[in-house]
C-alpha cells in the first residue's frame, strides 16, 4: 500500500506527516515554505517512491493564498494531489471527542485518507489561473469605482447637484465636466465659448462642436439657477476632481483588462462557443471562462451547477418542511454574473432569438407562474446544462437545434 503524506498548511509553513502503509506514522516534522525545505521534501518522497515503486498519495486541505506555494512545488516536481476543500475535510474529519491543533489536524487528514476514497485534483493549464486572476482584478476595479461614484454622489450634492440630471453620470462626458467644473460659479466666470472649447479639448471621446456647444448653453443655465450648499474654493471641489479623475482611469483600465483577456482567448473554443450565444458580449464570456475554469474537471452538469451554488438546499424533518431554496455555497461571484447575464438577454429578447428566455417566458406565464428570481435561476440551470454540453462536444450554440430540448 502507498505512503500517505498529509499536510496542515498555515501562514509560511505547514505541519508534515507521513504514514506508511500499515497505516503507521513515520515521520512528524515542520515544513516551511522555502526552496531548501521543499527541496528535502522532494528528497524524501524520491525514497519513499523508491521504496513502493510508486509516489505517495498527497493530501492537505486548501488554505487559501497559504496553499499556494505548497501547491505550486507539486505542480513544478509533477506529482499528483488531493487538495481538500475546508468544508468536505471538517466533515470527514468530525469525531466525538477531539483535539484540535495543526499536528492533530494533518494527522487526522492522513488517517482519514486512508478510509475515504479521495481523488486527485485536477490540475488546470496555467490559462485558467491567468483569466481568473484578471476577472478578479476587473470585479476589484469596479468595486472600487462604485465606491468612488458613491463619494463623489455625496459631495456633488453639496457643489452642483443639477449635473448628475443634465447628464448621465456613467458618461466619460459628465466625467469630464465635473472635473473642469465642479462647482457653477466656476462655470459662471467663463463665456459659453469658453466652455465649448474646453469641453471639445478635454473630452478624451470625440466631442462635436455643435454638440459641445448645446452642452454650454445647457450648463449656463443650470449654473445660474443653482445654489451650492459650499463655495467654489472649498477644498471639497479639489476632492470630486480627483474622484473624477480616478474613475475615468479605472474605467479605462477596465476596459484595457477585457482586450487582454479577449487578445488570451481569442483562439479558444470556450470563447467561440460563448460569443455564439445572443446575449453574450466579449465581457460576460471572458468573466464567464475566469470563473467556470477548465470544465473538463466536472464529470456532470450537476457538479456544475453545485459549483455556481445553485443546487437546490432541501430541509424536511418530521412536519417541520422548509420552501427549497439554491444552496449558494458555490462561486458567488459567478452566480452574480450569470444573473445579470440572464437579465441581458432578457433585455434583448426583440433583437435575437434565445431559448433561454423562451423558457423564462413559460415560467412567467405559465398557471403558476414563477417569480422573477425563481425564473432566473431556472435560466441559469438550463443555461450551465447547455453549457456543458457546448463545451464538452465543441459546439457553437444554433437556436433551431435548441427548440427540439425546449420542447421536451
């Protein structure tokens, strides 16, 4: 029987065990994350693959950025194994009575691993961690830009409150007039041509004059009529400017990061197949194959859907039965986006022909119709089950193909 060497993985180190086949342990020791250590860890499991004519089986719980280094040694020296996730671990480790330290904890992954049948993760090509890496930079880029409308809201308010009703206010237009005028007494010292050609200089999109010019005579007005709950050299104009300023580039860098992504995934198949599909734009797709990974690691499209923490939670005890309800102990950042995904394509059920929203459609309308959310989880379900499939045989999505299934 192989050795088994398990893992407890903390901050910069982890607590090492290794158990023969008899299921005894044989060593017991510190493994901190540097290249000497690792190093010996190599030496060693070369002697035990020595000694069984096979490498050892590798188990250890995933601990987040932690687990990365420990991760990246196997992957490098081409050795299979079991990263656990915390939750399945606690579970199979649970006992009556127990001691909970980090030796304890790597010796009780080792035994259990001798009782329980775990397979090996599946390793994903280095693409899925990149489109990963940039799909989170991006989530991180718009939270902060939220954060940063929000306070420019607030101080807006107290300046010049009539801009955000002019203009829409996600426009790199009302950017940049808030950043050359956040305050209308600033507007007021300057002439309607003025303004036009500096609004025409400034705007970093095309601007035509005849536009810039409607767009003065519009902020005069405004301007004249407005009273300012603060004077225009208050240091609180410095402050939305440089809101303004840095949304702008984070909006640009957000926009760099999906050419990027789109440049990485151009020759993919997973890209293809989800452009293919009528409400699927080059964002959703990249942010789509970020989060989804490699699909080939799901033997079904119920380990997918588990994945995305839309598998149904059901509770019934005695009388006592709860409403079911989506278990949302997936990847709620994908769940996110394939709510708003939904919704597109809900949008622009006139433009294309999507059998996605066909079936939303019979939700709402069917005797007991669904509520809107239930409906949209509906959609997303079919939506992973189609995508599996896509993916899995090379397809691109073809409506007529898919009236046949929606019918039955």
């Amino acid at each position: 029987m192989k050795h088994v060497i398990a893992l407890d993985i903390s901050k910069g180190k982890s607590n090492l065990v290794i158990y023969d086949g008899y299921r005894q342990c044989e060593f017991e020791g510190e493994l901190n994350h540097t290249r000497a250590d690792f190093e010996r860890l190599h030496e060693q499991m070369e002697e035990i693959a020595r000694q069984d004519g096979v490498a050892p089986e590798i188990v250890f719980e995933a601990t987040g950025v932690y687990s990365k280094p420990v991760e990246k040694f196997f992957i490098d020296y081409g050795y299979t194994y079991c990263r656990m996730n915390p939750l399945e671990a606690n579970l199979q480790m649970a006992t009556m009575r127990r001691n909970k330290t980090d030796v304890s904890d790597a010796h009780e992954l080792a035994k259990t691993h001798f009782k329980s049948e775990r397979e090996s993760t599946y390793v994903q090509d280095d693409y899925y961690e990149q489109m990963r890496a940039l799909t989170r930079y991006y989530d991180e880029i718009d939270e902060e830009v939220i954060t940063l409308k929000s306070r420019m809201h607030a101080l807006l308010h107290l300046s010049f409150p009539e801009l955000e009703k002019l203009i829409t206010p996600s426009s790199a237009l009302f950017l940049n007039i808030v950043q050359l005028f956040p305050h209308p007494a600033l507007l007021l010292a300057h002439s309607k041509t003025v303004i036009k050609n500096r609004l025409k200089a400034n705007t970093r999109k095309k601007l035509s004059l005849a536009r810039a010019e409607a767009k003065a005579e519009v902020l005069l007005e405004a301007a004249q009529n407005s009273y300012p709950a603060m004077k225009d050299n208050d240091i609180r104009c410095d402050q939305i400017r440089d809101y303004a300023a840095r949304i702008m580039d984070l909006v640009e860098k957000k926009e760099a990061i999906i050419k990027q992504m789109v440049g990485m995934s151009a020759e993919r198949n997973e890209y293809r197949i989800f452009r293919s599909i009528p409400g699927i734009g080059d964002t959703t797709a990249c942010r789509l194959i970020g989060e989804l990974g490699d699909i080939r690691r799901f033997e079904n499209a119920k380990q997918l859907n588990a994945y995305a923490g839309i598998d149904i939670m059901r509770y019934q005890s005695g009388n006592t039965q709860y409403r079911d309800r989506i278990n949302k102990r997936g990847n709620k950042k994908l769940r996110k986006i394939l709510f708003f995904m939904i919704c597109t394509m809900i949008t622009l059920r006139k433009k294309t022909d999507n059998h996605l929203i066909d079936y939303y459609d019979k939700l709402k309308t069917q005797p007991q119709r669904k509520p809107h959310k239930v409906a949209i989880v509906a959609c997303i379900n079919k939506f992973l089950k189609m995508t599996f499939q896509l993916l899995k045989h090379d397809i691109l999505y073809d409506y007529e193909s898919a009236l046949p299934a929606q019918k039955s």
